[in-house]
C-alpha cells in the first residue's frame, strides 16, 4: 500500500499537468483507493475564472465519472514554501466523499506537508443529512 509520502509525491508530480496561465500557480492532488489505486488531478484554469476548476475537484470528480467511490485518503501540493490547504469548494466537495477522519495532506512542491482530517478542514460541513 502506498504510504503518505508518496502519495504527497505523486500530488506533486500531478501539478507538472496544471494549466494555469492566469494565475501561475500550479497545484496538484492524489487520491488514494481502497483497493491501493492513486487517481491524480491537477487545476485547470479558464478565461472566465469562474470556470477554472481546482486540482482536489478534478482528482474527485474524475474518480467519480469512473465509479470510484472509496476513498482514503488526498494529497494536494502547490507552492514553494508554505503548504497551501484546499479552498474552500474543495473543502466542501471533500466532505461529501471523504470519511470524515480520512487523512488530507496538503504539502508543498519540496515534500513538505502538513496532515489533517476531513472534519478538520471544514468543521460543521453542509452535509445531506442537513437536506432532510
């Protein structure tokens, strides 16, 4: 099984795919299976800035399209000195498919990084259960 270290490698190996023009700041994600599997994505920006999408969320959903629904675990790497942590959608959009005491490690592009968890990235998340 890979261990956290290479799964916040891999998140930093996805970012040399980002497309980011505008901005110049490249990020990339890891998610980790069940089954051992590392889906990568990377942040790709737009034009029309609302329609960039970050690095976690195309990591996330691309997963999804592809039926993969275990997850374990997220790597995110961006950055040359601080970790940056997910923002805020993403953090909301890891809620919804992490298990809230998943491990989410958010590093920079030296293999720094910083461990969490889910419910302590985004405490009190928006959840279905609030829908009911």
């Amino acid at each position: 099984m890979i261990n956290k270290e290479q799964l916040v490698r891999a998140a930093i190996q996805a970012r040399q795919s980002s497309y980011a023009p505008y901005s110049g700041f490249a990020v990339g994600a890891a998610l980790l299976l069940q089954n051992g599997i590392v889906i990568c994505g990377c942040n790709i920006e737009n034009a029309s800035y609302g329609l960039t999408i970050c690095a976690e969320r195309t990591a996330i959903f691309k997963a999804i399209s592809e039926g993969k629904r275990d997850f374990v675990a997220l790597a995110v790497a961006a950055g040359e000195n601080t970790p940056t942590s997910p923002c805020g959608a993403c953090r909301q959009v890891i809620s919804e498919f992490f298990p809230k005491g998943a491990p989410i490690y958010y590093a920079n592009v030296k293999g720094e990084f910083i461990e969490t968890t889910v419910s302590s990235l985004l405490p009190g998340a928006f959840s279905r259960e609030d829908l009911k």
